[in-house]
C-alpha cells in the first residue's frame, strides 16, 4: 500500500507500465509485526505485514492478482 502521492510519481515514471491500483488502508491488517507498527506506522504491504488472510478480502485480492501477473510475466520469453 502506497501512500497516494507515490502512486502518481511511481506512474508518471514508468507510464503505462505501471498498475496503480490503491488498497484502502483502513482494510489493512491492524497487527502488523512491531517494525510496521512501530517504524513504519502506516499500512503499507499488501502481500507481507498488512496481508488480511481471508478468503474474498481486499488484501488477499490484491495478493492474488500480484501473484497472477508475476507468473504470467515470467512465464513469458522473450524471443
């Protein structure tokens, strides 16, 4: 989860390349482990420290359509 500013830095640089799609941070999960609740303090990891594990959540979608386009990208050669 980025914070709203770096989504539109991150996608004037890569352009079209770049899916900048937002999670909502109040669907975060609210006990990360101490170093994002302490140091980070903000939701930011869809797929690791703010990962909701259930079935149908917005974090697990998230995960899941991630997960979906690293293995089709490297599932892709380059001729």
């Amino acid at each position: 989860m980025v914070q709203q500013p770096a989504v539109h830095g991150l996608s004037r640089a890569a352009r079209s390349a770049f899916d900048g799609r937002v999670v909502k941070a109040e669907t975060a999960n609210t006990n990360p482990p101490p170093f994002f609740r302490d140091v980070v303090g903000c939701a930011h990891s869809v797929v690791t420290a703010h990962l909701v594990d259930q079935d149908g959540h917005p974090t697990m979608q998230a995960r899941d359509e991630i997960i979906a386009f690293l293995a089709e990208r490297l599932r892709t050669r380059p001729e």
